[in-house]
C-alpha cells in the first residue's frame, strides 16, 4: 500500500462541509497537515501550503483536468493545449505572464481605480427596483463591464461575457457531463473575440486588444496566442471576481456597523475586502501536479500524484491568524491570506480584481448602507465558493 492510501481521508460530501465548510476544514486542519480525499493529496496547514505553492517538484494539473474532463477535439482543446494554464514553468510561461503583465501587473493596477470606479458607478446608476439579486444584477456586470472597457466594447456586452466565463469555469467542478456545454461556451467566445480582434485591427487604438495587437506584431506573441489572450482575458477576469463581491456583500453586510463604516469612508474598504478574502475566499483551494517523486510533510508522493492546497483549512489556523473565525479587519496583512495561490501560478489579475472587489462594496455601502440580504443559496465545493443567488432589499433595515 503506498504512503499516500494510508493517509486519513476527508470526504467532501459531508453535510457537515456545506453547512459549515470553513469550520468543518478547521477541525480536519486541527488535527491533520496532510490528508486525501476522493480527488488527491490535501494540504490542510498553513507553512506547508505556501511552501507547496513554490516548490518546484510541483506543476500545473490543468492538462490533467482536461483529460479528466474527456475534451474532444475543437478550439477548446487546442486552447487549454497551447495556454498559460497548462505550461510549466519555462520560457512560454513566462512570456505568456509577462504580456499580461503589461497589462495589468501592479504598476498598471493602480492607474485602472479611476475605471473600475467609473463602471461600478455606471452600473449602480442603472439599478432599478428595491430587491435585486446582487450576483446577477450587479456583481457578474462590475469585472465583465471591466473587461469591456478594456477592450473598447459596449458596456451591453457585459452580460454575455458574465456569463461565457462562468460557463467555461465550470470545467474545475471536475465533472465529464458539462464538457459538452463547456466546449460549446468556449466556441462562442472564440466567435467573439474573433470578431472584437478584427474590429480592433481596422481602428487601432489604446485599448488592451490594441495592446496586444502591437505586441503580436512585434513578435512578442504568435496569431493563436493572441486569439488566446483575448479569451482568457475573459475565462479569467470574471467569474471569480463576480462570486468575491458578492461573498463579501453576503458577509459585510451580516455586520451592519462594519458595512455602513465603509459606507461612511471607503478607505475602510481595502482591509475589510482583504479580511473577507481570508475568512470567506472565493478560492478554497488550488491545484497542481508532482513532476517528480517527491515528498510533502515526510510523506513520499509519487510522480503524477494531484495535490490541492487548502486555502478554506490554511486560513483558520489558530497559531498564524489569532482568533482565526473571528472578523478583524485591524489583523496585520501579514502572513498574506492565499486567495490567490502563489509562486509561478499566482493569480495575474489579483492587483485589479482587490480594486474591483473594493470599489464594488464601497460603492455599495455608500448608496445603501441599510441594505439586507433576504435570501442566499450558498454552495461550497471543495475548489470553490459559489453563490448563484443573493437576494438584497437596496433600503432594507
Ligand atoms: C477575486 C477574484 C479572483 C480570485 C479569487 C482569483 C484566484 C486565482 C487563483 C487561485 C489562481 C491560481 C493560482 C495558483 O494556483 O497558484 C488564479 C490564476 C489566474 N488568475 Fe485569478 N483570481 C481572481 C481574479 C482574476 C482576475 C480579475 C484576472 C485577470 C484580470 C485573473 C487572472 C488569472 C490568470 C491569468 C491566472 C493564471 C495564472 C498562471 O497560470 O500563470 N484572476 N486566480
């Protein structure tokens, strides 16, 4: 039997982990570092998984999931073949990294606030009605509203892109019987981009397809990469910002002298986002592959092994966030939380998406510091957090 099969196993299909997952991870995470479960090796402490995210025995699991998830032949294949999620580390990764980072790495975050706020504001200034469900309505439009300022399209594209990135985000639920509409979902945002990437070559101008365009030309990116860039660009900069803001709506607004703080200064907003995102992270946790055989915590992990660090368990531990279930937007930011992941995978977009998720509840709380969640369908995978449907009353208490 290898060391691996002998490890305790968690099972993600307790109850127990839906009704209460942070806590039911605490407790595993209590009395285990390492552990499996149905779908691999689980990192349940907070050091070993930051020391994971940089070891270079590990690598990206992405062509796994492919695999896993039976992708026939089509555009979709070929793009998860070619893209940054499937490169290891190595000179197409970093090229890969370094185009998007001139786009929006942390020099270029800071100067898309002015943006971001704008389309937040916009998108407020539309709201009509007194109930409204927030991920709908508001929080898939703030990140896809974004992306269409990025790349000088209407604004009334927002809800297509919405939801064309959860669509195609749906392939880390892990599960063969979405392939289908997934593959399908990813065809129509080739059709998009296409046709945006046309428009763009017949009137050049700042916009991020332009930029790409210009870096194509100097050879910084082939044709396929930069028909790529454009559909990544929305597969990653939406869905998981849109299911942030509305987590830390559902959450911020649970303590109503916290929310309408924010409301009365939004400088509050920065800690307040950052202590939602360790408490309540859209990420529960992040996956990757053993290159080689190796070892986690003593325990030896053969070659091929898919390994997940948890971010849910990591962020609960008592001896690195005193008080780990605790609210407190004065804790210092470090030891950082780990939505993000880390190391030569660590999220590109994290420097925009902590502006989006600020601007978007500071906006919020202003307007509507009385607002009141009346209904809230909550889902927990063991990768995400999910919340489809939060009903808010705008004028609540
Ligand atoms: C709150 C919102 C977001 C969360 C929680 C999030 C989380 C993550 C996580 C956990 C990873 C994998 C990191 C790892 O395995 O170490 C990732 C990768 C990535 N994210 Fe995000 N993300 C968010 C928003 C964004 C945005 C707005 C963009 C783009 C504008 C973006 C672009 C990317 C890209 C390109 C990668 C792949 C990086 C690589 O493989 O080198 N993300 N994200």
């Amino acid at each position: 039997m290898s060391q691996v099969s002998k490890l305790p196993f968690v099972d993600y299909s307790d109850p127990e982990y839906q009704e209460n997952p942070f806590r039911w991870l605490a407790d595993k995470a209590r009395k285990l570092k390492l552990a499996r479960s149905e779908r691999g090796v689980e990192i349940l402490d907070y050091q070993l998984c930051r020391e994971f995210l940089i070891d270079r025995a590990f690598g990206t699991d992405h062509a796994n999931l492919v695999e896993k998830m039976g992708l026939p032949d089509s555009r979709a294949r070929d793009f998860k073949r070619r893209m940054l999620l499937t490169q290891n580390r190595g000179d197409t990764r970093k090229r890969i990294r370094n185009s998007l980072v001139q786009l929006i790495g942390p020099a270029q975050a800071g100067g898309l606030r002015r943006d971001i706020a704008d389309v937040v504001s916009k998108l407020l200034d539309g709201i009509s009605g007194s109930t409204i469900n927030l991920k709908h309505d508001f929080a898939d439009l703030v990140p896809a509203g974004v992306y269409c300022r990025w790349v000088d399209a209407p604004l009334s594209d927002a809800r297509f892109v919405a939801d064309s990135s959860e669509a195609v985000l749906a392939i880390f639920r892990r599960d063969p019987s979405l392939t289908k509409s997934i593959v399908a979902a990813y065809d129509r945002l080739f059709d998009y981009t296409k046709v945006q990437l046309e428009k763009r070559r017949a009137d050049m101008g700042d916009d991020f397809l332009s930029r790409l365009i210009r870096i194509r030309e100097a050879g910084g990116l082939s044709e396929y990469e930069l028909e790529d860039f454009a559909v990544m660009l929305i597969e990653a900069s939406t869905d998981n910002t849109a299911h942030q803001i509305t987590i830390a709506v559902d959450r911020l607004t649970a303590m109503p002298d916290v929310w309408q703080a924010i409301g009365k200064d939004s400088s509050l907003a920065g800690a307040a986002v950052w202590e939602t995102m360790r408490l309540w992270p859209r990420s529960i946790s992040t996956s990757r592959v053993a290159l080689i055989d190796t070892q986690l915590n003593g325990t030896p992990i053969p070659a091929g092994t898919t390994v997940f660090a948890s971010f849910g368990a990591a962020h609960r531990q008592a001896d690195i966030f005193q008080g780990p279930h605790r609210f407190d937007a004065s804790r210092p930011q470090m030891p950082p939380h780990l939505n993000f992941g880390g190391g030569a995978f660590s999220c590109l977009g994290q420097f925009v998406a902590n502006i989006e998720v600020e601007e978007a509840v500071a906006q919020l709380a202003n307007r509507y510091p009385k607002m009141e969640v009346k209904k809230a369908e909550r889902e927990y995978t063991p990768m995400f957090q999910i919340i489809p449907n939060l009903q808010v009353e705008l004028e609540g208490r």
